[in-house]
C-alpha cells in the first residue's frame, strides 16, 4: 500500500446489490463500485468490491476509514438461510419469565381471531429464573442469595445456549442484582455472550426491555461471527483501518462497540440514506427534505428537519408492514433509537401478479438479486424494472454504464404474459404496474410527514436508490412537492452517507419526576458523568476530540399518558414544560395546559467526527452561469399517456453546470435513470440534477 495517498471507503450492502463508495483524499475524486449482493454469504461481496476498488490502482493507496452499512440483523430476525439464529437463554425475575411471550394486548390483526405471533425467540424451558426483587424505586425487597446465583449458572451450563439475556424486575432503578449475575457467569462460563437489560435499555416497561436485551443476546453471535470474518478478509487484503458500522440513529461506531450492542445495528441500511439526505440538506442550505430511496427490494422514506433526520425511539423489528406502516404486535420490540422512517416492499425487482379475482398487483414479493427481474436473464416473473424497460424508461440493452447487459425482449415476453391474462396490451399492462407501485410508494411520503404533522408541501425531495430518480416525478406530483433533487451518484447514496456519518454515544438514565419536582443536581451530576463516559468511549473510537458536542433531552409526558415524546433539555422547569406543550401541539393537535408533565427519562446523545485527511467541501455561493442547452446523446420512443413518443436522451456525465432540459427526457447515470416528466424542468446545479415543477402547468 502507498501511505502517502488515503481511501475512505462506504459499503452499503442492500437486498440486490453491494455498493461502494471511495472518496481519493489526496485529489477529492470519488470513485464507485456496484456489485451485486450474496445474500447468504454477505461479506463476500463486500471483499470482492473492495479487491475491485484496489484493482484500479497500479500502487494501492491505503485504506484509513471503512464505513458499512448492512441488512445483516434484519435478515437474521427474519429467518434468512444461512443466519439462523442460535439457542438463547433468558435470566430473570421469578414469576416472570413468561413476560416475554404474553407482551402487549394489541394484536396485529384485530378481527382475525386465530392470529399468531412471533415465535418467542427464547423457548420456555430455556427462560431461566432466580428468587429477587427490587422495587421501582430501587429499593431491594428479596435479597440475591449466591446459592441461588450457583444454582443458576449449573442450569446454564446444561444447556448448549450461544447467549444469555439477563433482565430483572426493575433493573433500570437499581441493577445491583444484575451486575452480581452477569460477573458470576463471566467467571464461570466465560463462553457465553451475556446482555445485560440495564446496560442495553435502562427504561420501565418490562416486556420493552426484555424484548430489546433478548433481541440484543439473539443477534451476538450472528453479528459477532459476520464482523470478525469482514475484519479478517480486509486484513488480508491489506486494508487495516478501522472498521466501523452504521447504527440505526445514523450514528457509526467501531466494531468493537457494535459487538455489545448488536441490536443497534437493525436499521443499519436505511439509516446510511437518511445520513446522506441530512448531510446533502446542509450543503444546499435546504432546511426540509424528504428522502426516497427506492432499491431492488423496498422503498423507504424518511423526514429531514432542519438538517436533522427524524428520530423514534422505539421499532419492531421483523415486523409486517401495511401501506407503510409498522403493524403493532407482529415483532420483536427494540427500543434503541431508529431513523423515523416508512418502508415498503416496493424496489425494481418487485413482482407483478395477478389475485383471485384477476386484478393486477404488485408486490410484496421481490425477485430480489437472484433470480432477479426477468430482465436479467434468468426469471420469466414480471417486474417493475421489466415494465420500466417495456415502457422505454430504461435503456433496453444494458445498466451500470454499459457493464450490465439486460434482456429486453425477455422482459417484452414476461409483461405480455401478464397482460393476455389481463386482456389488455403490454404496454397498458406496463403502465398499470408502474401506476401501482407509484400509488404505494406516495403513500409512505404520506406517512412521514401529513401522519407526523408535516406539511409534504414545504419539503424538497431527493430521490435516490436504483429507482428513485425514475419514478420521483410522479411521486413528487402525487404528494404536491414542486422540487426534487437527484444526487450526484443517486444508486450509491447510501454509501456516500457512510463517509459523511459521525460516530455516536448514546446513554439514557431512568428518572421519574414532574418537570416542577425534579431532582436538577442529580439529573445534571448524571448528565456530568455520562459525558465524560461518552467522550471516552469516543475517543478511543477515533473521534477527534475537539468535534465532540452532547445534546442533553427529556422523555416527557402528561401524568397518566402511555408514550413519550423527546424534548430538548432545560435547566429551567418551566422552559421544558413549555417546549412539551409547543411539541405536544405540534404533533397531536392540542396540549394541556395546566396538566403535569412528568420526566421519564434523561437521555443524552453525544457525536463527534472520525473524518481524517480530507473534510467534505464547504457551500460556497456561486454567480449563475448562462443557460446551456445540451446535446442529446439519443432519442427513444417511450411510452406516454397512452402512446408512444420520441424524447431526448442524455448522458449524465456529459451534462454541463447550468445545463436546462424540459421533460419529457431521459437522463442516463452509471447507477441510475432519471425520467424527466412532462411539465418538469431539470437545470444541472455542479454534482446535482435539480428538477421543478414548470409553472402553470398539471
């Protein structure tokens, strides 16, 4: 390796195809892989980009950050070949361990009365419980006995369980029980990974809590096994910088972290775009942005606020979704902050089926990257990419600059079967599904913002993914947005996003009181004391410590309410009691003044940069050039309002800053088509395809 020239490096491994993103410190070039991805070996693919990435050099550079993204955890939840997850164990309290199977009340199908849930991912005769019990307040009412702790560790040791998960009664309050359990089992079966529910989620709400430390035990060694063998490959491969991982809150962190905190990384695909989105809405001084990143396999959408992605704090993983939406009571609850964001099963490889009554549908099953569309090569199931070919959008002989042959005519082939048991053209037929999945991705924009109490009007959309630029016109219209902007490299956003995340520390300390009685000396001697952990744990995670800021906030409530809402800290009580009204209003329609607001939890974020050799460029304005009218580089028929009509196409790579097209137009990418609309305007702004709405006009 050349330890005069540096790579910083972004992998994001998605359902269909791997991408990678290198960013040259010593000249600001970026340069890009896309690969697809091997599902059930998934760090093959990221090796084989890597080795591609270094193949270009004569003199490799080195390599000084690795950012990954992966689906890895989810995939596992969800039951993906080669990711079974092992035997887990459960510690806790006597006279619960069935916590963690009866749950909530809400059911995910109210009016289907033999509905099921998730198989508990802890069978019952392995739910281990040891006689004690402390209070909500901390106080202890039955003392731990060692004979009892004994006891359990030989009740562990005949079980053949990869993990453990400890979590005991009103641990968040006091976990001296825990701690003495966790050290006895370290002691005594060093082999096995323990999660401890006071290290992972330190909140009320037993069930929350159980499921979030059993989740965290079931996923170690899976993530455990997946990390070491990435690290191992890269070092043979010479790369030895560090290797970190996004997290679910857009936030990276060292492996060594994620290897305690597996759960963390559930979201961590879908994050990386929403990191990229926030990071680009600085950059153009857009305070509002939607992101829409639309791959092979789903579409998801997220809210950026004032160049802050929005986020929850708690999600279900391997739960089922509906229109959108997370159907409550069909996963696993984690609480861990995630990236607010909608997904649905909606990406190019999305299949076109007919139902009982011969009605056309699209989804939710995905032909995914193997065997893919039926474009590829290998399938003869219709596709939203095939009806995009058959439709003229995409270029009928080949993707990815040319490296990527496609198979129009099988796509023809596939659609018209589809459209005979319709009864109506393959073009119609193309359209309808098109049409579809349109309608159902506008729906998720809906979702994350008119359902969070956002106005889609004030918004800019950035579209992204393989899809997105191709369909953003329509959903854009759909929803009432008047602006979208295309990035640069729009089918590697979600790696780009990895070279511009900054590591994060979160901690969260379990409070109880009324905004009017709070302890203010405890909470900011806690406030005090988690800082100083934070800036540590940063640190040695390679953060530069001048970058490091915190953000202190509350979990606040009305007495008697079931759910929080995150506000930012205040000394002063009747500054964050206003600040909960003013967020209560905001989101919900109303407040209650006069009502108590009670403090739950006192949470504390704290983020700092792992950025090295080369800072991202700085906004500079610049004067406007002169208008410049491009040169097409071809002209195809595509299908438009029912018939076919000739329209220029265009190289994206040949576009000139200033650059003006009025749709309807195709612009070609490395990684993405675009589809200029009727009634659309593109104008080229440096790296970025801005499209408007032109005035007076449908």
């Amino acid at each position: 390796m050349n330890g005069g020239r540096a790579l910083r490096v972004g992998i994001d491994v998605g359902g269909t195809f791997t991408d990678l993103v290198a960013l040259e410190c010593w000249s600001g070039a970026v340069v890009v892989v896309k690969l697809a991805s091997t599902p059930q070996e998934p760090h093959r693919a990221v090796i084989a980009a890597v080795c591609a990435l270094l193949a270009r050099y004569e003199l490799p550079p080195s390599v000084e950050f690795v950012g990954h993204a992966t689906t890895l955890a989810t995939n596992a939840l969800l039951g993906q070949v080669g990711l079974e997850l092992g035997r887990v164990a459960l510690v806790t309290t006597e006279g619960f361990r069935d916590v963690i199977e009866i749950g909530r009340q809400n059911r995910s199908e109210v009016y289907n009365l033999f509905v099921e849930r998730q198989k508990p991912l802890v069978a019952r005769h392995d739910r281990l419980t040891v006689n004690e019990r402390i209070d909500f307040q901390g106080k202890i009412v039955v003392a731990l006995r060692d004979d009892a702790i004994e006891r359990l560790c030989e009740q562990l040791r005949e079980r053949d369980a990869a993990s453990v998960a400890v979590c005991l009664l009103h641990s968040y309050a006091n976990d001296i029980h825990e701690r003495r359990i966790v050290e006895a089992i370290a002691a005594r079966l060093p082999h096995l990974r323990v999660t401890r529910s006071s290290a992972i989620d330190p909140q009320y709400r037993e069930y929350e809590r159980c499921s979030t430390t059993v989740v965290n035990a079931a996923l170690a060694p899976i993530v455990e096994r997946y990390l070491e063998q990435l690290v191992r490959d890269l070092r043979i491969y010479g790369v030895e910088s560090p290797l970190y991982v996004m997290r679910s809150d857009g936030g990276i962190a060292a492996a060594a972290q994620v290897l305690a905190w597996p759960a963390a990384m559930i979201e961590s695909g879908p994050a990386s775009g929403a990191v990229a989105t926030a990071a680009l809405g600085r950059r153009i001084r857009a305070p509002r942005l939607l992101s829409f990143d639309m791959g092979g396999t789903t579409a998801k959408a997220g809210a950026t606020v004032d160049g802050v992605a929005q986020i929850v704090g708690e999600f279900e993983a391997a739960g089922r979704t509906h229109s959108g939406r997370a159907v409550k009571g069909s996963g696993y609850p984690v609480r861990f902050p995630f990236v607010d964001l909608a997904e649905i099963s909606a990406g190019g490889g999305t299949i076109a089926w007919l139902d009982e009554s011969g009605s056309l549908r699209v989804g939710p099953l995905s032909a995914g990257a193997n065997p893919g569309p039926a474009c590829y090569g290998t399938s003869d199931r219709p596709t939203v990419t095939d009806a995009n070919v058959v439709l003229g959008r995409l270029n009928p002989r080949y993707l990815l600059g040319g490296s990527f042959v496609i198979d129009a005519s099988r796509a023809q082939t596939a659609i018209e079967a589809l459209a005979r048991r319709l009864g109506m053209t393959a073009h119609a037929a193309a359209a309808g599904v098109v049409r579809l999945i349109d309608d159902a991705m506008a729906r998720v924009l809906r979702i994350v913002t008119i359902e969070r109490g956002l106005d889609p009007r004030d918004f800019t959309l950035v579209a992204f993914g393989g899809g997105g630029p191709l369909h953003a016109c329509a959903l854009a219209a759909e929803v009432g947005i008047d602006r979208i902007v295309i990035p640069a490299r729009p089918g590697l956003f979600s790696a780009e996003g990895l070279l511009a995340a900054d590591l994060r520390y979160t901690e969260l300390q379990a409070v109880f009181y009324t905004v009017q009685t709070i302890d203010r000396a405890a909470v900011n001697a806690g406030f005090a004391q988690g800082e100083a952990r934070a800036r540590i744990a940063l640190v040695e995670q390679g953060a530069r410590p001048s970058s490091i800021v915190f953000l202190r906030e509350y979990d606040a409530r009305y007495r008697g309410q079931s759910f929080e809402l995150t506000i930012e800290y205040d000394d002063e009580p009747d500054v964050v009691e206003q600040r909960f009204h003013a967020l209560h209003r905001a989101r919900y329609g109303y407040d209650v003044p006069g009502e108590a607001v009670e403090i739950v939890n006192a949470r504390l974020t704290a983020t700092g940069s792992a950025r090295t050799s080369r800072e991202p460029e700085a906004t500079t304005s610049r004067p406007k050039r002169p208008t410049a009218h491009p040169e097409r580089s071809a002209t195809r028929a595509i299908w438009l309002d029912g018939a076919f009509a000739d329209v220029p196409v265009f190289r994206r790579d040949e576009l000139r800053d200033g650059s003006e097209i009025d749709g309807p137009a195709i612009v070609e990418g490395y990684d993405s088509t675009t589809f200029l609309a009727p009634s659309w305007r593109l104008e080229v702004d440096r790296d970025l395809l801005q499209l408007t709405r032109i005035a007076n006009q449908p």
